[in-house]
C-alpha cells in the first residue's frame, strides 16, 4: 500500500478550536490516524489545465480538484494554499492574473492578484515579510500581499523565464532562469532590497533549471528540468556533485516530514520518491490523469479560523507563517495584563516561553528567532486571563 509522507511544508489552514485545556496535537499524528480529514496531494496538471487531486495513502486518482479550463486557467505552474483563507492559489503561463479556488471544493472564486498584468507568471513563494513572490517568465520576480494587491516588482532586472525560488538564512532570494531554451540557465542572486548580486549559479553546470532549495548546512539543490538531475551547489554556489539522477523531465518538487523528497516528472506523468540522502525510494504515483504535472502541494483544504466562529480573546498575528528564521508576533494589549506567551510543539511539549509576566498597555512586538527549531507545525499558545488563544505555526528554519 503506497504511503506518500506529509509535507515538512505547506500553505495550508489546519483547524483547530479553543478552550482551556487546549491542544489538538493529536491531529499532527501519522495521518492514517486522523479524526479529521487526512491532507490529499495537488498537483497541476499543465497538459488539461487542472489541477488533479490524489490520495496520499494509496496514491489513487480522486479526480479533477480544479476542472479543466475552470475560471480561466491556462498552463498552470504552481499551487499555493493561502495561509489564512485556506484557498487554493494558482499560476497559469497563459494567465495574467493569479487565480483562485476554493479551498475545499476547488470551485473558481475570483482573480486573486489585482493591481498588475503578469507577464507569463510561473512560481509562488511565500516571503519573509509575509508578501506573495510571483516569478515570471518574461521580467522581474513581482510581489502580492496576502489581500492580493500589487506591492511592486522586487527584482531590480528582469531575470529571462524566471522560475523557481528559494531564500538563504539573510533573506537574500535566489531565482533559477531557464533562459534560452535552458541551455544558458542560471540561479540569479538578490539581497533582501532586490538588488541584483548577479550570477549566484552559472550555466556551466546547468542545462535547464527551473526548481532550487536550500537545506540545513547551506548547500543548495537545483533541480534541472533537462538533465533529469538534482545539481548539488555548496553556500557559494561551487557545484559539489549530482545528488539526484537518472529520471527524465522533472519540474515541481516538496517534502515529506521524514526528509522524503518528491520529484513531478513531467515527462510519464509520475511522481518518484527519494530518501534524504538523495537515492530513489519509489514510484510514489504513477497515473496518466497527472497530465504534465509541474508542481504539487499537500492538502487539505481545511475551513479556516475565520469561518468556524470562534471569537479570538486578542487581535494577534505571527508572520512570517510559514517562519524561516525569525517569527515576529505583534498583539494589542488594551490594558496591562499579566499573559504567558509559549510555543508548544506537535506533540504536546512547551518547547519555548516568549513572556511570562505583566506587559503594558498598548501594541507590543516580540521576536523569536528560531535557528535550531525542527521544522514542522507547532502552536502559539497566550494564556491571558482566564482565556486562552491557541494558533498554528508553521516552521522551515533550513529553507
């Protein structure tokens, strides 16, 4: 029986209630052990212009989660569950608007971006201020707010079919370019104003990049759409060797929490599985439905927080969510207040207290730098009084 592993990572709402003896940490158990609904696999489906759903437990085929064509889509790139309404975000090339779909029955809701016309709009990545980064084939890396509103164009050139993204420990982004036919790719550099820091990654070593993250130590992993290959870069960009070979057109990759690696191959319509350490593992999905699938995401499409009517005892907000290398959490306190301010993580542990004692009246601003935290969802967790107000964290300290 396949099993695919749940994401380290994802965009999703996960649902929860309040009270106060809360801790719903039982719903981060192997999913097989779910009360709620276990997360399902997205992928785009560029060939039928869709986005196809699949079991994670068995790897079977649930249907069309976006149908063909459904508000417009053409040649989806990529696929972004909204970190506070739970919907589904999604790129089209032929696009030049951002659409969106429901979260839980994948029906079109509206144009989720406004304010600019993208040119060809490829990849989405959530950024450290908590903006929506949208690469684009022809120009700059464009930034949204979570409302959907154009902020500006973040990169200070035009990077030539800009495509997958990724960030270092300083906020600098790092950007892979197709370029002419993939034979002159690159992975251009910018530091966290957008200016350009010119060719992190050259075209020696490239022969078609469109995917790239960043683990623990530094190193760099670009995934190449014509080799078939994950190129393995050190924190300079020095090639240190191949950590991925021999499949075929791959494009669109993500985690499991168990540092199992999925790869889209776009080519036979399957998704293979690796072990960390970069050795095949299994042919996770293999299903003709997939239909030129160029990117994925885990589920579920869960109501959110805002749509369960539950009253939050304070306004507070956490962002970046998901959390790279510091977390900022901003409330308003009306009154002075005696509050508790920890993390908990998945399995019910108190892993960190950000305040325990009487703060002042008025806005406060804690940080919590979290280098060294194990990725994965934790809570939020402020004890004020006699209520008690409780939040998903997402956390990816190595990305």
């Amino acid at each position: 029986m396949l099993r695919i592993p749940v994401l380290r990572k994802t965009g999703l709402k996960i649902p929860f209630s309040i009270g106060k003896y809360f801790l719903i940490w039982f719903l981060f158990l192997p999913f097989r052990n779910l009360v709620a609904q276990s997360p399902d696999l997205f992928l785009t489906s560029f060939q039928n212009d869709a986005i196809s759903r699949f079991n994670t437990e068995t790897g079977t085929f649930l249907g069309y989660f976006v149908s063909p064509g459904a508000g417009g889509l053409d040649r989806p790139q990529d696929v972004f569950f909204h970190p506070v309404s739970g919907h589904l975000l999604v790129t089209g090339f032929l696009n030049n608007q951002i659409k969106m779909y429901d979260g839980q029955n994948g029906n079109f809701l509206s144009n989720f971006s406004s304010g600019y016309s993208l040119n060809n709009p490829t990849k989405m990545i959530l950024g450290p201020d908590s903006l929506l980064y949208v690469s684009q084939w022809d120009g700059r890396v464009v930034r949204f707010t979570l409302e959907g509103n154009f902020v500006d164009e973040f990169t200070s050139i035009n990077i030539p079919a800009g495509l997958g993204m990724t960030w270092d420990e300083d906020d600098n982004l790092y950007v892979t370019s197709w370029g002419n036919d993939g034979f002159d790719g690159q992975v251009y550099k910018f530091d966290m104003q957008g200016d350009s820091q010119g060719a992190f990654i050259n075209s020696a070593m490239l022969d078609g990049p469109v995917g790239i993250w960043r683990d623990e130590s530094g190193d760099f992993f670009v995934v190449d759409w014509r080799l078939g290959s994950v190129l393995q870069f050190d924190s300079n960009g020095n090639f240190e060797g191949i950590f991925i070979s021999g499949t075929e057109r791959i494009e669109g990759h993500a985690f499991g929490s168990d540092g199992t690696i999925l790869l889209c191959n776009v080519q036979i319509n399957q998704v293979k599985c690796y072990n960390p350490d970069g050795s095949f593992q299994e042919i996770c999905i293999d299903d003709n439905n997939l239909a030129g699938p160029n990117a994925l995401s885990f589920g579920p499409a869960i109501t959110p927080l805002n749509n369960l009517g539950i009253q939050k005892p304070i306004d507070i907000h956490a962002y970046p969510n998901p959390g790279y290398h510091k977390v900022f959490i901003e409330f308003h306190l009306t009154t002075a207040s005696f509050l508790t301010l920890s993390i908990i993580n998945n399995t019910g542990q108190e892993i960190a207290v950000l305040n325990k004692g009487v703060m002042e009246s008025g806005k406060q601003l804690l940080t919590w730098n979290i280098t060294g935290i194990p990725s994965g969802i934790y809570f939020l967790q402020m004890n004020i009084g006699n209520e008690i107000f409780t939040e998903p964290l997402i956390l990816s300290p190595q990305n």
